[in-house]
C-alpha cells in the first residue's frame, strides 16, 4: 500500500460519485470497457469448464457392456479432456488480452490524468498555492497517482476477472444443485468478515511499521549528517542510543506485522476445508435419491475451490480500493480548485515599446478556501496590501522597500499577475493586466525571483530557458552587455559549467547573476526584480549591482529591494509599512524626511557595519 500525504481536503465526494467523476475525467478507460469485461467473462467461463467436465467424466466415462462390467469409455474421456484444454487455451487467450486491454487502458487513462493534474497546478491561483503544502500537490501527482496505478495493476484486475469468476461459479453452483450451493455461499459469508477483521488489523501493523521504518532512516541519517555537531558536544551517546530505540521499534513492529499476516493466510484453508466437509456430509446424505450424482458431487466440489480462491484476495482488494479511492479523491480535489488568475475572454494587446505601470487603489489578501464564502470587506483586516496606489512612468526604474511582512514581495506578485487584487486594478501601458495575454504578458514582463531556480544542467542552457531559440552568440552578448564576462571566465567550463541539481554548484549571488542573464536574454520591456536576501560577497555584489544597471537601462523596473543600496541607485522609493504605502519619492527625499524609509536605511547601515 503507497503511503500519501495529507493535508489536503478530498472533496465532496462520496466513493461512487469519486469513482463515477474519475471515469469521466479519464474517457480512455471507457473505451472498449464492455469488450474488456466479456473478455474476462470469457476467461473465467473456461476455468468453470473443467470442473463440469469432470463430473461429465465421472458420469458417463464408464458403461456397462453385455456381460454387467463396467468399462471405461475411452473415447469419451479423451474427448472431455481435448474440450477441456481447448477451453483452456480460449479463456487464458481471453483473460491475457482482458488484462493487457485493461493494464494498457487504465495507464493511457492515468497518465492523461497525470497531465491533467501538472497542467492544472501549474493554472491554480497563487492564493491556492499559498494555501497548499507544496508537497502535498507533488504528492498528488506523484504517489496518489501511483496508488491508481497499483490499483488498476492488482485490484482492477481482481474487480473485472475474480469478480467475474464468482458470479459465473455461482451461477453453476445453483444450476448443479442450489441447497449444496447456499451451504458454500453461507459458509464463504463469515469467512469473508473474519478475513476482512484481520486484513485491517494487518494493514495497521504494516502501516505502523513503515512509519517505525521512517523514524529509523531519520534517526540513522541525523546520526550521520550531523556528526560533525553530535562529535563536537559529545552526544554521540544520545543519538546512537535514539538510533538504537528506532532500529528495536522498527523491528517489534515488523514482526507483529508478521505475525498477523502468519495468523491470516491459513485462515483460508481452514474456511476451505470446513466448507468442502459441509458438502461432501450433505451431498452424501442427499446422494442419487436426491438426484446428486458422484460426478455431480465431485465437479461440485471443484466449483467450491474455484468459487473460495478469490474471497482471500478480495480482503485486500477491498483496502486498496479503499486506498485507490482516497487518492482519487485528493486528485478530484486539485482539479477542482479554481485556475487563476482567469485568461481574458477578449484579450488587448500591449502598446509596443516602452510601457507604465498604473497600480491603482490595489487590496489583496492570501484567502484560503475556507474565506473565500466570506465578502471582501471582512477580508481587510488580513489583507496584505491595502488601497495601495502609484503611478510608474515608462522607463522609470523604482525600487520597492519596507520591512519583513510588509507587502512588497506580494505587491511584485502582483505587478506580474501572479494572482488578481482582491480590490483594484493594475494597469501596464494603459492595458488591465486581467486584459493582457498571459503568453503576451510574459514575453513583455519578466520576472527574477528572490531565489532564482536553476535547473540540473550547465549556465547556458539555464540562460537559454527563457528563450529556447537563442543562440549562444546572443548568449555571448547579454554576458558582455551586462558586464559579467570576470564571472563567467572565473567559471570551470564558462557557459558549458553544470550548475548542480538547483544551482547547489554555485553560490547564491551566482544563481542571481544567472537569473540576470536569463531576464536579459528574454529582453522584457518591464523587468520586476525580487532580489535575493542572502549575504553576497563584496565582489559578487558589485556585479549583480552592475548587471542590474545594464539590464534596467531603456526599461521600466520594479526592485522589491532588500539591500537599500538598491534603493539609493533607483530613480524612485515606495516604502511599504503593514501593507500600506506610507512614503513615495527618491532616496535622498526620503533620508531627509527622517520617516519610515528614513529609519530603515539607518538600520541597514548599522547592520551592514556590524557585518
């Protein structure tokens, strides 16, 4: 069973409608679903022939010649056995094509589904991405998806051909003799509950023992990762005495599992045997007065093995159902959040050149699901920014500063149409943003992260992501314009380096100089920039400090700027306080008015001089 991750609400779906809107989202394992299942129908048709076939034999395999002996019919018999293998080979025919039809079929289906579920995280509002675990929504793609898949690849299976075995047994059974056949049903009813009580019991056992299981690998890996600290406080002792306590822990409950599962499997067989005693008792008794024949009583016989073999199986079919289902609703979930921000019905294009940013009387607020049934008006005293206002020229470069919590990140979020306001309207070059194209808007407007995302491959094609089609002598010249060339020649391979898998190669200013040459690459007409807030070096500072003159020259800039010698260099400072926009004008305005920005920059120097 595949462990998940909670955290996530799975809908209002009971476990018919999940599986009902599941089919309806993946229409491929509809698809030929009837001939699938007459298929198995077939299958397991053939398995029900032999035993009919035996008690035929048992019946008619002998007469009696002129003299009173009996004498076997030679002929006969080897035709029943020839029909038996012929019916053999038709249904493992069948039930192999029912299986690969259905294993073929339900992986199409999941992995559209797969697409489907990426496609649309990557469409949720930033509301929703805010208010999901990330790993909650990877988990959704990843392990909720392979329960599905484990259980198309068993369960499924088990539904459509097993299932199919006990409608057709039973059937025969009723046919042979329908008082021998409500003993066997009778009897297979309490084994089911009994193998059912112990199943959960065992699935507990198991689930306990792989979170033992992962509390151990924590503990070993503390041991190991942090040996250097454990060694350097003498609390080797401690650590290795919690590693130990894990390792028994882990085993106690490996073995309990163990036991149940020992206590579950012979449980079958004893049923089996009560059940075919039962039969044999009562068909004795009925006997051929009651028109029951040997051969009758032995095929009936066989039928009850062939009727008891899936009950076992479908304890544990049932669980992982039960998983499946779970699983299927968390996806269920994910779909059903909201995309945004929505795309314009009627799209306006952006005037070409250089454009303004309007930001007009904008409210927002991280609403999660829950507030989203409350007005907006209730929402304002959580809002984030609140009536936040200002005008940005074409090609004016302004920074964006305020203390932790205050809004600015959020504002360039904003600005980028990562989500919409709650209240107000941003407008770039006279244009709505919620008017504007999103592939329009992204060609026009770039952003640099706070912390850059490289991707597990050299510089140059991590500069290349933001525009697949450039060359590397355009590369060569975004290098030289944005006067990092001293960087990259300091580099192992130059634009060939691996950065590592998240840039871990290089540092972090050096994964902020990558994102600069991306965003010059891209050549975006408004550049928002949400640097980064860890220390860089002198040297790496200079440069991402000179980068970011180049690439902002001719363009309209928004530096939600963290280090204020940021904000000294821009033409113009928004000081955001607690989502409000308290200050607006340049550097030395600002330091004169001894105000909020005032009393930042009076911070920031202290501390960079303590530093």
């Amino acid at each position: 069973m595949t462990d998940t991750v909670v955290g996530e609400p799975s809908g209002p779906y009971s476990a018919t409608t999940a599986i009902g809107r599941g089919l309806e989202e993946a229409p491929v394992l509809r698809q030929g679903l009837g001939v699938t299942w007459l298929l198995a129908a077939v299958g397991a048709g053939g398995r029900v022939v032999v035993p009919v076939l035996i008690q035929q034999a048992i019946d008619n395999g002998m007469d009696i010649d002129a003299t009173g002996s009996e004498r076997v019919r030679m002929g006969f018999i080897v035709g029943c056995a020839l029909v038996a293998m012929g019916a053999l080979a038709i249904a493992a025919v069948c039930q192999r094509t029912a299986v690969v039809r259905l294993g073929t079929r339900s992986e199409q289906a999941l992995s559209d589904l797969r697409t489907r579920l990426i496609e649309h995280i990557h469409r949720i509002s930033l509301a929703d991405h805010n208010d999901e675990r990330r790993g909650a929504l990877v988990a959704r793609v990843t392990s909720d998806i392979e329960t599905l898949s484990n259980f198309f690849r068993w369960g499924g299976l088990a539904w459509l051909i097993d299932g199919t075995l006990m409608v057709i047994v039973a059937s025969v059974m009723l046919a042979y003799n329908w008082f021998l056949a409500l003993i066997a049903i009778g009897i297979s009813i309490p084994l089911f509950f009994v193998l059912r009580l112990v199943q959960r019991h065992l699935v507990t056992a198991y689930d306990r023992a792989r979170r033992r299981n992962g509390d151990m690998l924590a503990s070993i890996s503390e041991l190991v990762t942090g040996a250097e600290t454990i060694r350097a406080y003498g609390a080797g002792g401690m650590f290795a005495a919690r590693a130990k306590g894990a390792v028994r822990q882990r085993a106690d409950a490996q073995i309990r599992g163990n036991m149940i599962g020992a206590f579950l499997f012979p449980l079958g067989e004893v049923f089996s045997v009560i059940t075919i005693a039962a039969i044999v008792t009562a068909g004795v008794l009925i006997g051929p007065a009651g028109g029951l024949t040997s051969g009758a009583l032995v095929g009936f016989i066989f039928l009850t093995y062939r009727y008891l073999e899936p009950i076992a199986e479908f304890t544990e079919v049932l669980d992982q159902t039960q998983t499946a289902v779970s699983g299927l609703r968390r996806v269920l979930g994910v779909l059903d959040m909201p995309v945004g921000p929505p795309a314009p019905q009627q799209p306006q294009h952006l005037p070409p050149g250089r454009v303004s940013i309007d930001i007009d009387d904008v409210t927002f607020s991280y609403r999660s699901r829950a507030d989203r049934a409350l007005a907006d008006d209730a929402l304002f005293e959580s809002a984030v920014l609140e009536r936040v206002s200002a005008f940005i020229p074409a090609g004016q470069q302004v920074a964006v500063v305020g203390a932790t919590g205050s809004g600015k990140t959020t504002l360039g979020r904003l600005i980028a149409r990562f989500a919409d306001p709650i209240t107000g309207q941003i407008r770039v070059g006279g244009v709505p943003l919620s008017q504007i194209d999103n592939t329009e808007l992204r060609r026009r407007l770039v952003v640099v992260a706070q912390e850059p995302f490289l991707f597990d491959d050299t510089v140059a094609e991590n500069i290349r992501f933001a525009r697949p089609e450039a060359t590397r002598a355009e590369i060569e010249r975004i290098v030289d314009l944005l006067d990092v060339r001293d960087w990259l020649d300091g580099l192992t391979d130059g634009l060939d380096t691996s950065v590592g898998e998240r840039g871990e190669s290089l540092s972090a200013g050096e994964r902020q100089l990558v994102a600069l040459l991306r965003a010059g690459v891209a050549d975006p007409d408004v550049l928002v920039l949400d640097e980064a807030t860890s220390s860089v070096d002198a040297l790496t500072e200079v440069r991402i400090s000179r980068a970011l003159t180049h690439l902002a020259e001719g363009r309209t800039s928004i530096a939600i700027a963290h280090r204020l010698s940021t904000a000294a260099r821009a033409d113009r400072v928004l000081v955001l306080h607690e989502g409000r926009l308290v200050e607006d004008g340049h550097h030395d305005e600002l330091i004169g008015a001894g105000g909020t920005y005032a009393r930042l920059y009076d911070a920031w120097l202290s501390a960079t001089s303590a530093s």
